[in-house]
C-alpha cells in the first residue's frame, strides 16, 4: 500500500511503496512510453500522451484526458538528473495549475529492498500551489499503486 505524507513546510508530497521486482523493471515502466501509458491510464482517465527523453536536459510530455468531463491535464518539463535504475529527476508544469508556469521538481528514487524495490516520488516546489500539493497528495499514491500492479503482473 502506498503511502503519501505533505511535508511540514507544505512544499513537497513524498509517496513511497514496494515493489515486488528489480530497480531494473520498473526503473524501465517508469520511462518507457509504452508501459507508461498501460499503467497511466485507470477508469478515470486516458493518458493519450506520453514522452519521455531519458538523458539529461530530454524532453517529457504527457497529457491525460479525464474521462468524465473530457478535460484535458498537459504535463511537461525536462530531465534534470537521471542514473538508471535509480534516479529520475524532471522539472513539471502543468496547465491546470493555479500558475501554470510556476516550475515543480518531481524526483523518482528508486533503492533495491529486499525481494524488490523501494519507490519512493518526492514532488516539490508546491508551496504556491497550495491546491496543487492537497491534490498531488491524493493522486501520487494511486499512480505508484498502478505502477505496482503493473510491474508485478
């Protein structure tokens, strides 16, 4: 089960879960577009787009389309840090925020654990989203549980 806490400073959401399978897979989930838009996608909402550039200073894109109201959530930004499989660092902007060019950081760790892996996804730079980081903190659990079930299958 994935865990999800706010930071005290209101800053930053930190998830983790466990990951029944090597840094390896799902370090490979994570940034492969095929496999990102099978665990992206729940009844909620269809990821119709998904790019990920995974070098330094590469591009990623996603947008998902909320299927109740059809809207569309336009995710972007660029790798800042990547060493595979263990790290995964991108700036975020997203068109739904308050301030749509105000720049978050979402970093992926990823730690070999006993039988499998420890996830653990610290989106920060929220503190002038206020909005934004209650939400996140509601969504991240969810996505990393996708990402769960998806590898482990």
């Amino acid at each position: 089960m994935a865990t999800a806490h706010i930071t005290p400073d209101h800053d930053a959401v930190v998830t983790e879960v466990f990951v029944a399978a090597p840094p390896e897979r799902v370090f490979q989930a994570i940034v492969d577009r095929e496999q990102a838009l099978q665990w992206g996608t729940n009844p909620s909402f269809q990821v119709i787009e998904w790019e990920l550039d995974p070098r330094l200073g590469g591009v990623w894109t996603s947008v998902s389309v909320e299927q109740a109201s059809s809207r569309r959530y336009e995710h972007h930004g660029k790798v800042l840090e990547i060493a595979p499989p263990r790290l995964l660092v991108y700036t975020w902007f997203a068109n739904w925020h308050q301030l749509p060019s105000h720049q978050t950081i979402v970093r992926w760790d990823l730690s070999p654990a006993s039988g499998g892996t420890r996830l653990k996804v610290t989106h920060s730079g929220l503190a002038q989203l206020p909005d934004a980081c209650k939400a996140y903190s509601q969504g991240w659990p969810g996505l990393v549980e996708s990402i769960k079930a998806f590898v482990e299958k």
